[in-house]
C-alpha cells in the first residue's frame, strides 16, 4: 500500500516532467479527448437521461405529502444531480470506461516493450504517455459532466410531465429555486479532481504491468477498483472540505 | 565501439550478469549468443541504460553512459537504434508513422522530409506501398523489417536487435539477417545482436561472445566457433543433428 503509494508519487514526478515537443502534446491532448472524452459522450447522455427520469419519480412518491409544494421535487432533483449524480457516480461510470482503457492500453504498451523502444529513443515515456490523458480528461470531464446535469434534468422533467406526477410549470420553477452557483463550482471542482484520479491512477496501473496479457487484464481491474475507491474517498474529503 | 565493464545485474536474489566484461566493434555484426534465460536480453538492456547496473560502466565510444542523467543519456540515445524482440511497433500509429516518430520527436524537418526519410527507409528494407496499414494488419516478418526502417530512420550510429529473427520462418530469418548485415556495413554502425540462432551465427556473426548462466564464457567468430573445444560452447553449438553434421 505505502509502496504502491510512494512509487506513484515518483511516476507523478516523471509525468509533469518537461515535455520534449510542445506541438506534439498538443496534438495529444486533441486525439485523447477524443478517445477519452468524445467517445463517452453516448454512455453518459444516456444514463444521465434516465437517472434523471427516475430521480424525479422518486422524489414525487417520497414527497407525497399536502404541505410540501410540488415544485420541491424539481428543486430536489436538481440538489441531487448536481451535488452528488453528475460529479460522482458519473465520475465512476468513466473510472471504469475510461480507467480500464487507459490501464490496458499502457499495460500492454509496457508488456509488448513499446514503452522500451520510447524511452531508447530518447523519448520520456511517462510524459508522452501519461500527462496528456491526464489532461485531455481534466478539460474534458468537466464538460461531459455539464452535460450530463443538462440531461438529466431534462430528464427528470420528462418523466415527471409523462407520468403527471409533476406539472412542466412547477417543475421548470424547482429547478430555479434558490439556485445557488457555488453548487456548480462545487461539482466541477470534484470533477477536475476525479479526473485526475482517474486518469493518474489507472496510468500508474498500466505503467508498472509486468508479465503479459493476463496481467493487462488484471492491472486494468485493478485501475478501476482503486480509482472508484478514490473517487469515494476524495469525494468525502472534498464534501467535507467545500461545503461544511 | 561499446564497452561493458565488469557489468553485474541482480534481480531480487537471483544473479543473471556477473561481472561481464566485453566489448562490441564498429562496423561489425557483434552477436550475443547463448541459451534462452542465460541472460542475453539483461544484458542488452543494461547496455542501452533500460536497466541500471549494479556494478559495473557501460562505455559508448568511451562515453561513460551508465554515469549519466537522463537527460545526458538522451543525447547518446538519439544515436541508439533498437530493435525489440516482438518488433514493439506503436499500435496506434500506422506504418510510415511509426517509422517517422524519431524524427517527429527529435529533428526540425518538415513533415515532406520526415516522409521521405521514412519512404527510404521502408524501401530500404522492402516495404513498400504499406505506409498506411497499422501493426496488426503486418505479418511477423514485416513487423521485424519496419522496425528495423523505424530503428535507422534518425541515421543511428548504434544498432541493437534482440534476437531479430525469433518466430520466423527460415527464410524470412534470413532475409532479416542479411538485411541487418547490410545496414551495419553501408552506415559503419556498431550493431549488437542477442540470438540463439545457429544460422545467425554462421552467416552472420563477425564477433561472437557466448553468454552461459550470466558470465561471458567464449569469445571469437563464425570460423573459430566451429572448432572450440569449450564443453558448454559445444553443448549449444551442436545442439541437433545439423550442426553435428555441419562439423564433420
Ligand atoms: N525484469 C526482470 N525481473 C526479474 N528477473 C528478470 C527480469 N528480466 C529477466 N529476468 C531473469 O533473468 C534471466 C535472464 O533473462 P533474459 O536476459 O531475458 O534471458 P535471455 O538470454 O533468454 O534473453 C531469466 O532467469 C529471467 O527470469
Ligand atoms: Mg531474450
């Protein structure tokens, strides 16, 4: 554990090292945020759209009550999907899209000495490798997740309009009661921050793979075990820190 | 010219170099030969600083490579050409690509020149009309040949090929063979090849140095191997029937 902790640290080092082209990282941070960033853009729309639905329909039934207004619920659903659906359990969602991408790919890169031949050209490998999913994802991220509290809102208002559970009116006016900025800060900032895990963890899983293809399969399970258990801990951490 | 010093290499509790002392020259074939595990591999890794020595100096025309940071190492490395065992292609670059990354990373040519280059190269070693396919669409051979394109792309002036010809068929071993042969003497590289082909080392091996269990154990070429009396040499010199044959 203490060994796994400190040898990431050290790859860290390596990763925000001097990068040696400038143009080239440019260019790689464009083609990871497409492999990492655009191609998630499915997956989360559409489990968004349908949380949100079901967030909603929830709400209704649990605040079924004569003295709470309707427009609670919307208000609710939107508390709840910013605050806690959108940053977290869709940052879980890409832990395991994208951190089991990212692990096998550098794994088998290490496996099969491609990552050998970079660094004997001269090249250093955990920076060309590492440090432009780390930050295609951190740009990124917080856009797919933009996105997925748009959706799910939507959503959420469509079910509640289908089922006749919550009028368009009263909904539309919950979504902008009392509406609070930093709610938003809040979740981008936990965003950026599981980005990050993500991305760095699984890179380090990858990068240290030896053996052959049944330890890229492992070192990619194990990528997404420990980013989620991250994304957990920090995600208490950052609560705690950010709105206590 | 490469020299290694005394180089000792210990993984956990297990020795696989020690105290190897032996020197590779310009312009020749210096073949690396012994059984698999006996610690090849390690040692050429050693060599070009992919692992750190335990005890011991690596001399790159008396440069001491083992004393050096990584960024002093990367001037020497642009002058290293490798060939990996698997051939260690980019996956996700197609052919011309891969051939064309040393030169994307390291030089200021524009990109008609890099293509060029990387146009001579893939015919040096007869590829052509490829450019455009990816690693996974190559057979084993082609894979091996555009490695080698990609490893003389940034004109090395040091060439390493870990066993080159491994999971190939006879002749494509040999063409692969001749091919390394030609490059090292058209460019006067000081070329370092790990194999326990037998024909390798007739055809090619200018100056061969036998590994057995992590020490240099023989040293000489294809004309004096055939007649050694050095018990471990015979044992894996004349391992089949062939060579046996051969002999008489
Ligand atoms: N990274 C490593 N960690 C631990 N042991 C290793 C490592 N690389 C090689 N070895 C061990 O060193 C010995 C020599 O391996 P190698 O140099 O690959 O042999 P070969 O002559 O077939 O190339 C083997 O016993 C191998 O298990
Ligand atoms: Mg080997």
């Amino acid at each position: 554990m203490l060994r796994h902790l400190g040898q990431y640290l050290l790859l860290m080092i390596q990763v925000f090292k001097k990068p040696e082209k400038k143009s080239i990282y440019l260019n790689r941070i464009f083609f990871e945020m497409d492999k990492l960033g655009l191609d998630s853009i499915g997956i989360v729309a559409f489990i968004s759209l349908f949380v949100g639905a079901v967030l909603t329909i929830q709400m209704a039934f649990n605040i079924d009550s004569p003295i709470v207004p309707i427009y609670t619920i919307g208000f609710a659903t939107r508390k709840s999907i910013i605050l806690e659906f959108a940053p977290t359990i869709i940052s879980l969602i890409l832990a395991g899209k994208v951190g089991s991408r990212i692990a096998s790919e550098i794994g088998t890169m290490r496996v099969t000495e491609q990552i050998d031949a970079l660094e004997i050209m001269g090249v250093n490998p955990a920076t060309y490798l590492i440090f432009p999913k780390i930050i295609a994802s951190m740009v990124f991220n917080p856009l797919l997740i933009l996105m997925s509290i748009a959706l799910a809102i939507l959503g959420g208002w469509l079910s509640g309009l289908f089922s006749g559970l919550v009028g368009s009116y009263e909904y539309v006016y919950g979504i902008q009661f009392q509406f609070q900025m930093y709610d938003v800060t809040y979740a981008m900032i936990k965003t950026v921050v599981f980005a990050f895990l993500i991305t760095s963890i699984s890179g380090y899983f990858g990068y240290y793979t030896k053996g052959g293809s049944l330890e890229v399969g492992e070192a990619s399970t194990r990528a997404v075990v420990v980013s989620s258990v991250n994304i957990i801990i920090f995600n208490l951490l950052l609560t705690n820190l950010l709105l206590a | 010219m490469i020299e290694a010093k005394n180089v000792s290499k210990t993984f956990g509790d297990h020795q696989v170099l020690k105290n190897v002392s032996v020197k590779f020259e310009k312009g020749k074939n210096n073949l690396i030969i012994g059984q698999s595990g006996s610690g090849k591999t390690v040692l050429m890794k050693c060599l070009v600083g992919l692992y750190e020595v335990d005890k011991g100096k690596i001399l790159f025309d008396d440069r001491n490579f083992s004393k050096m940071s990584f960024a002093e190492m990367k001037e020497i490395r642009q002058e290293i050409g490798m060939l990996f065992q698997g051939g260690a292609l980019f996956d996700s670059m197609t052919v011309e690509e891969n051939v064309m990354f040393p030169l994307s990373m390291f030089t200021r040519q524009t990109l008609e020149e890099r293509r060029d280059r990387a146009n001579f190269c893939l015919s040096r070693v007869n590829i052509v009309n490829s450019n455009k396919l990816y690693p996974s669409e190559l057979s084993g051979g082609m894979k091996k040949r555009v490695a080698i394109a990609r490893a003389i792309s940034n004109h090395p002036k040091y060439l390493f090929c870990d066993e080159p010809n491994s999971g190939l068929d006879p002749k494509t071993a040999n063409v692969i063979d001749k091919l390394i042969n030609e490059i090292t003497q058209e460019y006067n590289i000081t070329t370092v090849i790990n194999t326990h082909d037998m024909n390798s080392v007739i055809e090619i091996g200018d100056k061969i140095s036998y590994i057995y269990e992590g020490q240099l154990w023989w040293e000489g070429d294809k004309t004096t191997i055939m007649h050694t009396d050095n018990k471990e040499l015979n044992d894996f010199v004349f391992a089949t029937e062939l060579t046996r044959k051969l002999r008489k």
